[in-house]
C-alpha cells in the first residue's frame, strides 16, 4: 500500500502528522513493517487504520490490537506499580507540609468570619427590622381591603 500526503490531508489528519509525514516521507511513501517500525513512536496508528485502510485491513488491524493492548498492560505493570508508589509517598509529605498552612487558614479563615459576623449585625438587626416592618404593613393594609364593602 503507497500512503499518499494527499490521501493524508483528504482524510483529516491533524496539521503536526501532515507535517511529520511530509518532512520523513515527502509526497508519499509506500508502506512496509520495517518501515512502520522505524516511526513506529511518532504516528497515530488507530487514526491511521480507521482513515487510510480499506475495511478488511481495518478490521484485521482492530483484530490485533487487544493482543497488543494486553502487552502493553502486562509490560507497563511494574513502572505503573511503581509510579503509585511514588505518588503516594508524594503525597503523604505533601500533606504533611501543608498541614501547618491549612491549620494556620482555617484559623484564620474563622477569625475573619466572626469578625464579619460581629461587624455585620446591626445590618443583620435592620434588615430584620424592616422584614417586621414590611409584613406589618402589608397585614395591616390587607385588613383594611377586608373591612370594607
């Protein structure tokens, strides 16, 4: 199969591929695994499946790749292992080292809403005040409305 710039740009692919492509292979380049291998890191190959192979390529291709995907796992297992190690450890000092900061927030933080508490109250009393005022009002006119004819 020869995999054509063109054939690249007519189905979509993103400007860095077409980029990529062109400046390894020019206008186009015909496929081989060695040659696959060799950029094997730099293409997106399940956007290259599903966009460039006919459907029994394409579906031979999906065929293949849970076997690979599983490799993949069983391979990445013990850096992924190793990485939630890390991390955990990661997190556990960070956590102790903020600890103080946060402490040191909340109090803060609960000074400061006391604070506004205290400052805001006679606020607080007027408003209720003329909440009162408001439906006494609006009591007293309503039993006016009533009385009458």
């Amino acid at each position: 199969m020869r995999i054509l710039l063109s054939a690249l740009r007519a189905a979509g692919a993103c400007a860095d591929q077409v980029a990529l492509f062109e400046a390894r292979f020019g206008d186009g380049v015909d496929v081989t695994e060695a040659l696959c291998l060799s950029v094997a890191d730099l293409f997106d190959w399940d956007w290259a499946a599903d966009n460039l192979l006919p459907a029994p390529a394409r579906a031979e291709y999906w065929r293949a790749m849970p076997h690979a995907e599983a490799e993949y796992i069983r391979a990445s297992a013990p850096a992924r292992a190793e990485y939630w190690r890390a991390m955990a450890h990661a997190e556990a000092e960070y956590i102790r080292a903020s600890a103080p900061a946060r402490a040191e927030y909340e109090r803060a933080a609960a000074h400061a809403e006391a604070e506004y508490i205290r400052a805001s109250a006679p606020a607080r009393a007027r408003a209720e005040y003329e909440r009162a005022a408001a439906v006494s009002f609006a009591r007293a006119a309503l039993s006016l409305t009533e009385v009458r004819p």
